[in-house]
C-alpha cells in the first residue's frame, strides 16, 4: 500500500512509521528493506532511515540475513493496551483453547473498518495454529470480524454482507473458511464490553473438531464469563 501521509496529515515521518509497523505486522512474516519501501512507497533510503529509528526504540529488529522483524518493544507497548480487557479474556480463551483443542483468539475493531487480534492463546496437547496478537484483517472478511460486524447497527453493515450477516445473527454466531489465512476454519461470538459491541471471540484450526452451534455454544459462555470478570 504507497504512503498516504501528506503535509496536512501532521507528522509524515512518525505516519510513514507507523504504517511500517503496521505492514510488518499484517504480513505475519520478516520482510526485507526493499518489501517494506516498495509497500510504504518509499525510496530505500527513506524506508532504512525509518527502520533505524524504529530498531534504536527496540520496534524492530533484524534477523541475521538482514530481514527485518517486529521488534520485542512492542510488547511492553501492546501490554497497557485495553489492559482490563486482555486480563479478564485471557484465562477464558486458555481454557477454549484446550477444551477445543483450537487456537483461541480476542479481536477488537480498529478504525471502524478492520479487526485486531488482541489477545490469542494456543492449545497445550494438539497441534496449533499460530495466530499471533497484531494480526489484522478488514471486518468484512473472517468469522471474528463478522462477528464484530453483528454487534453494530444493520445500517452500517455492507450491503454484499447484509444476507449472511443476517443468517449469522439469527444463529448468534459466524463461519468462515479459506477467507483471511488460506484452509484455516474459524469460528466466531460477538463480545459485548460496557454494552458496546465492538470485540468478537473465536476459534481457529484447519478443521473443525466439532459441529459448529457447539463450538458457538462454548465461545458465548466464555463470552458471558468475560462479560462478569469485566463487571458487566
């Protein structure tokens, strides 16, 4: 995606920084120098002098080939991010993730048009799925951000949607398959924090273990649980 920031948009390097990190961590994987130029839409040059700073305040970090890769200073930042929210989540998705033997994930909407993995957690005694918090993806594609998607009003729901979404509510819960990682199925509940709808928990594996109501029916009562750790 070029770089859009522009004079009007106030700081055009701490933007063009951001939306590296932003990059990296939406491609999932380490990225060389002239990836992340020609994503950012930026001259080499611009793009190392970026990766500089970010790499002085520990953002990044470069593998030994030179490759580079989200940095461990992210994690202190991402820490203080809805704190309350992760804490009362994690335990749930833990014990999810175990009982389903699928990787377990806490999405939030970000920017009004994308969902956010938060929070994840993997199961100890099967074969994983790694989805690491970060991750990103448009609401409009995949079960969490679907399920993000029932949570908010009909009228802002994509018309191309409307149908599927409005099977997905009467059910109480989304599907999805091959739509945001190629042959993962998902499985998704909206979250309702402080009566606002903007989070979705899920599931998801190459398979699905069990029927997908039962695997719906276990995330809402972990949905409910999180709900009563948060006081709602």
């Amino acid at each position: 995606m070029p770089d859009k920031a522009g004079p009007s948009t106030g700081s055009q390097t701490l933007s063009r920084g951001i939306r590296l990190l932003e990059i990296l961590a939406a491609a999932g994987r380490s990225m060389t120098i002239d990836e992340l130029a020609g994503s950012l839409g930026v001259h080499r040059s611009v793009a190392y002098r970026l990766l500089r700073t970010l790499e002085d305040h520990g953002l990044t970090a470069r593998e030994v080939s030179g490759r580079v890769v989200l940095g461990a200073g992210l994690a202190a930042l991402a820490a203080g991010v809805s704190r309350d929210l992760q804490h009362a989540a994690l335990p749930e998705l833990r014990v999810v993730a175990n009982e389903l033997g699928m990787t377990s994930l806490l999405a939030v909407t970000l920017d009004g048009d994308e969902a956010v993995t938060l929070s994840s957690a993997a199961p100890q005694h099967s074969v994983a799925v790694a989805y690491r918090p970060g991750h990103r993806h448009p609401l409009t594609r995949g079960a969490p951000g679907k399920a993000i998607l029932l949570g908010l009003p009909e009228s802002t729901w994509p018309e191309g949607l409307r149908a599927e979404l409005e099977r997905s509510r009467a059910r109480g819960f989304t599907v999805s398959h091959d739509e945001v990682v190629p042959t993962l199925w998902s499985v998704a509940v909206p979250l309702t924090i402080g009566g606002q709808s903007t989070a979705s928990i899920g599931v998801i594996h190459v398979s699905l273990p069990r029927p997908e109501a039962e695997i719906a029916e276990r995330l809402a009562a972990a949905a409910d649980a999180i709900g009563r750790r948060l006081g709602g």
